[in-house]
C-alpha cells in the first residue's frame, strides 16, 4: 500500500476510511462487508404437522368433543375447518366417520380401566333412573360408586340404554341385572339408589340387593306436600303459588312485556351479577326450592 502515516484522534478510524476511499479505491472494493442477515433469514419456514403432532391434536379434538358433548358433525362443519387451517394448516381435520371410530376405541379403553377398578371394589352401590330426552325418547341410566383398595371414592357411569319396553318394575329390575351382569359385578352390588316411585320401590330386592330411596326425593314429596301444591287444593298457600306462577308465566309468554321489566329494572339501577336485567324465575313442580326462588324474585321486583 503506501507509507503515510496518520493520526489517530480519540480512537476513530475515520481518517484512516477517508484515506483508503480516496487514496485507495480498489482496496475498499475488493473488501465489501456483507449485508447484515434480516430476521426471516433465521427461521426454518412454515411449521411442519408430523404424525405425532396430528395424533397429538387429534386425541385434544377429541377431548373438546366429549367433555362439552358437542355434535361430531363439527369436524365437517366448514367455520371449523377453515379457523384450524388458519391455526394448524398443515394439520389434515379428520372426517366424522374417522373421529367416530376413534371415539369407539376410547371409549374400549376406558371401559377396561373401569372394569379393573370394579374388579378390585369389594362392595359396590348402584343409582338409577329413568329419563326422557328432548326427542320424547325413554333411558335408564345406571351409575356405580365403590371405594378402591387406596380408599378413593369412585363413581362411574355404566349404562345408558334406551328403554323402549313398558317401565315396569319386572323390566326395570331386568334391565339392571343386564347391567351388573354385563360388567361382572352382580354378586358385588350390595344396594341400589332410586327415587320413590311405585315402579322403582322394589327394583333392587327382585335381584337380592337392598333398595334405598333417594333423600332429596322424599324432602320434595314432604315439602310439596305440605304445601299442598302437590294437587288442586283451596289452601291459601296454594292459591298463592298458582297465582305467582301465572304472573311469571305471563312474562314468559308475552315478548312486551318482557321488554317493559327490563326497561323499569334499568330505571330502578336493579341489575343481576352479569349488570344484566334479571329474569322472573317460574316455579317447576318437580323442584320443592323452585317456589322460594319465584317468591324472593317476585319480591325482589316488585
């Protein structure tokens, strides 16, 4: 290069950069510093979904699928598909038909994991009950509690059957030994919990186990009944809850005047926990503590 010499003032080197700009150009060219990298030279691209992460969010579909009994019509529901490609798009939905076999094969092991707890249950207690869904469609529903061996109090439900046969107390009792039987826990079920109606009294006793009514049931009975709301009667109590109960029903039934409550409720700064109007509470026969919540609501909105 050359031999001049230059002063270095307070550590700059800009005298020195000016110099080889000018003095010597084909030195600055040749020695170019590469461009600084920018931050996207840094990722590895789009996430890849291999097979143990589309297991992996497959099972947690499933999860959210039967904690919240949501319909499995969702996986084909196009909203859905479209927020999961946004999320995971390289995640593959699984069709219902897919999802439904995997559901069958849960719940396969699930099962096996209840029959070792029952196996191990020295005594076990059974609940039933007859219901009927939305549809008008009748089920039994049969459910076991016992202790295990590490004194954990378990409750499991077994069954949940249509009950297309007339709900006798012969077929109901039938119904239940198919279900102790079907679980091998026929010998160890020692009691069965039922409400008190005519055809469930003696369910249990038909199959050598002891029958116990349901507490709350009896509470129910006892209150209504000294309520005598149970049937028409000329009681002032009576008369009082029937009124009340039309009063709510006309609220319910009538869009306007609905809308009027809600206008005096905001007038009257009256609003429930979620700063929303609150609602009338109609009184349900099979509920004993429904008649105190219509009364302190009635009350309440006076």
């Amino acid at each position: 290069m050359c031999a001049k010499q230059l002063m270095c003032v307070g550590g700059s080197t800009s005298g020195l950069k000016h110099h080889l700009t000018s003095m010597h150009p084909d030195v600055m060219s040749s020695g170019k510093p590469s461009p600084q990298p920018s931050v996207a030279s840094y990722c590895v691209g789009p996430r890849q979904c291999n097979d143990a992460r589309q297991e992996k969010i497959t099972a947690l579909l499933s999860k959210v699928i039967v904690s919240n009994m949501l319909p499995l019509s969702l996986v084909d529901d196009p909203a859905f598909r479209e927020l999961m490609s946004f999320v995971e798009p390289n995640y593959k939905v699984p069709c219902r038909q897919t999802l439904t076999k995997r559901l069958e094969s849960t719940k396969t092991e699930v099962a096996k994991v209840v029959e070792e707890e029952l196996e191990s249950a020295s005594a076990i207690s059974i609940t039933t009950d007859l219901w009927t869904s939305i549809n008008n469609d009748a089920y039994i529903s049969v459910t076991a509690s016992y202790i295990t061996p590490q004194w954990e109090l378990k409750a499991r439900t077994l069954n949940n059957l249509p009950m297309e046969e007339r709900h006798t107390q012969t077929n109901i009792s039938a119904r239940l030994l198919d279900v102790a039987q079907s679980w091998n826990i026929a010998s160890k079920v020692k009691a069965v919990l039922h409400d008190g109606a005519s055809n469930m009294k003696d369910a249990g006793s038909t199959n050598s186990w002891t029958d116990i009514g349901c507490a709350a049931h009896k509470l129910h009975l006892a209150v209504i009944n000294s309520m005598g709301i149970d049937k028409v009667t000329n009681s002032a109590l009576s008369k009082c809850v029937g009124a009340a109960s039309r009063l709510v029903g006309h609220f319910s039934h009538s869009a306007l005047a609905e809308t009027e409550l809600a206008k005096r409720q905001q007038a009257m700064a009256i609003t429930g926990e979620n700063g929303q109007p609150l609602k009338l509470v109609q009184h349900v026969k099979t509920r004993w503590n429904s008649v105190f919540d219509m009364f302190q609501r009635l009350v309440k909105l006076r």
